[in-house]
C-alpha cells in the first residue's frame, strides 16, 4: 500500500496563495509599467521643452545676424518683420517690431523688440529681447579708442561737465548757456558766445605728454574779426609746451599750435571752417611732429618740429584762451565731445572714428520668457 500521499486538502490549500501571489506580481508589474510610462512622458515632455527653448534662443540669434548682414533692413522690412523656418527637431517664428511706434522704417535710432517661438509638436517657448541704441557711433568708438580723458559737454544744466573716463570731471563757467545749440548728434551743446560762457578742466600731470592726440567737434556762428579760440592749454606766457586750437580772425583759418619748452612753435595750418556747420578736428603730436586732420582727412604736417608739452601745466579752456586775469578770444559756436589721448593717431585710425553707423545693444533687462 501506497501511504506516502498528502492530503489532497493541504496541497489545494496551496493554490489561493500561489494566486494571490502571482495577482500581486501582475499587480506590480502593471504599477511599475505605469509608472516607467508616465515618467517617460515626463521625460519627453522636460525634454521637448528644453529643445523648444533652445530652438527659441537660435531664433533670436538668427534675427541678430539677418539684421547684421542686411544693409538697410528697417525699410526693407517695412512696419515690421515675420518669418518661421524649420529646424529639427521642430520649427521656429520669428517677429521683429517696433513696440515704441509699431513702425519699424520710420526712425532708425527706434529700439526693437525681437520675439521668437520654438515650436516642437504641441509644445511651444518664446523668448523676447528688446534691443537700443547705444552710446553714438562716434562716442563709444573713441572711448574704446582709450582716451586718458573725453569731456561730451553736452550738459543742459549745473556747472559739472562730466568726463566718461571717469577721471576728472570739467567745469561749465555759466550754466545758462548750455543747451542752447544741437549738436552734431543731435544732443545739447552750449554757445560760448562771450568771455563769460566757457568750460575748462584744472591740469594733472597725465596731460604732461610727449605724444597725444586732441579731438573735438567744433562749430562757428560766425566770424568776429578777431581770433576764436576752440581749445587752449595756455596762459599766453609761452615757452611751456603751450597748445593751441584757434580760429583765425575774420577767414575763420583752423590753426594749431604747439610751443616746446624752447620757445619754438610748430604750426598747423588746416584751412578755412565752414561757418554754421559741425566740424571735426583732431590734432596728433609726436617725435614724428605734428598732423592735422579735418573730417577725417589729413590735411597738414610738420615734420621733425619739436612737439613736447610736458612743462605745461596750465588749464585746459574749450571755447576760450586764458591770459592771467581773463578769458580771451572766445568762440563765437560751440566745442563737443573734446577727447584726449595718450598716443598720436595717424590717417589710418581718424576716420574710422567718423563712421556714423549706429551702434544697438541688447538691454539685458529685456530678456523674457512669454510661453514656457
């Protein structure tokens, strides 16, 4: 007899178990399915969005180089400007306007806003930036020229004139008399028109140079019949490295004049100034002589003339001399955006300077995220 057997009780007792078991493996198995699933969603997702805002940031990009490489790209695109273009893995819409006007065309010193929508599939980033003018053309490149100072004088009001090198502020003698003309750029400039409407800027040793150049924007009403006096270093008392930048009597003659601690003097002669009309005028000095320039031409040389002004200690005057009681010979216009260097320029880095493209920067407040 066979008696090694189990009840057949105790063995389907087993089944329940093994079922419940294997219900809470499927059971598991279908959780974690589920959740793998939604987190590749998610993943997906996180990463459809990160690729539509990078897609969004090289529409941005795009914009800036398509308004770099287009020459008059206001009035070629019109009021304002819209196109999309597809770059995998989705696409992008780009729109340029003008938010200050809602036209693009009209004025070319207007800031614009560019926006620009990454797209991949259903989901979307758009990122907007707000790009202005800058400094002028002319100011920013002669500071990142480097001058030891650059007086703008372009002031409406107090006594301060305001150096951008932050090294040594100028002063304005009379206050009512700026703002009463326009600039070259169309920003203020004061009218030196008596002894009394001047500025001037106290000496430091940094102007005790053997190489330099000096730059300003001038302008005249009209003659006087005497010397006009642009820029002065000097008292008149000579043998001291004294400089001068005048306008010659009634012919309104630009001439510059550099006297050396000997007494000799080297002098420029530039030709005549258009009366009523902005005039640039740069004067470089060196140990190869003296160079003037006239809008950005060379116009005169003196070659080996002894050019050193490093005992000269006087004040600098913009729009009148100064003898030891008063000021003299004053400037029947206007002197702007006076800058000194260090080192003398030469033909090939004047007129660069003069090149009147306006210069945009991104305003890095601007920077926004409209769907993300």
């Amino acid at each position: 007899m066979n008696t090694n057997f189990k009840s057949p009780t105790a063995r389907g007792g087993i089944y329940p178990l093994v079922l419940i078991v294997c219900a809470a493996g499927a059971a598991a198995a279908l959780t974690g399915l589920t959740i793998r699933q939604a987190t590749d969603n998610r993943a997906a997702a996180s990463g459809d969005l990160t690729n539509a805002r990078l897609l969004a940031r090289s529409g941005i990009e795009s914009a800036l180089q398509v308004i770099d490489e287009k020459n008059k790209w206001r009035s070629k695109f019109g009021a304002e400007k819209t196109w999309s273009s597809t770059l995998d893995p989705g696409t992008i819409s780009i729109r340029i306007s003008d938010e200050t006007d809602g036209d693009l065309s009209d004025d070319p010193n207007d800031p614009y806003t560019i926006t620009s929508v990454g797209n991949i599939g259903s989901t979307k980033a758009a990122l907007s930036v707000t790009v202005s003018p800058a400094l002028s053309a002319y100011r920013q490149k002669v500071i990142d020229a480097g001058p030891i100072r650059y007086w703008p004088l372009d002031e409406t009001s107090g006594f301060t004139a305001q150096d951008l090198t932050g090294n040594n502020t100028a002063s304005h003698t009379n206050p009512a008399a700026l703002n009463a003309m326009t600039g070259y750029d169309g920003l203020p400039a004061s009218l030196m028109d008596s002894f009394m409407d001047f500025s001037w800027e106290t000496h430091t040793d940094d102007y005790l140079l053997g190489a330099g150049t000096i730059m300003c924007w001038v302008y005249c009403v009209a003659n006087v019949g005497g010397d006009q006096t642009i820029i002065a270093k000097t008292r008149k008392a000579g043998k001291e490295g004294d400089f001068l930048l005048t306008l010659n009597r009634a012919s309104l003659d630009i001439k510059a004049t550099i006297t050396d601690d000997l007494g000799n003097k080297a002098t420029l002669n530039m030709g005549q100034l258009k009366p009523q009309t902005w005039t640039h005028i740069a004067v470089a000095f060196g140990s190869g002589g003296l160079e003037g320039f006239v809008n950005g031409a060379e116009i005169d040389t003196v070659s080996n003339a002894r050019t050193d002004w490093t005992k000269n200690t006087h004040n600098f005057q913009f729009g009148a001399a100064w003898t030891s009681l008063v000021a003299t010979d004053s400037l029947n216009g206007s002197v702007r955006d006076v800058a000194i260097f260090d080192y003398a320029f030469d033909w090939k880095t004047i007129p660069p300077l003069l090149d009147d493209t306006v210069l945009f920067e991104i305003d890095p407040e601007s920077w926004a995220w409209i769907i993300d």
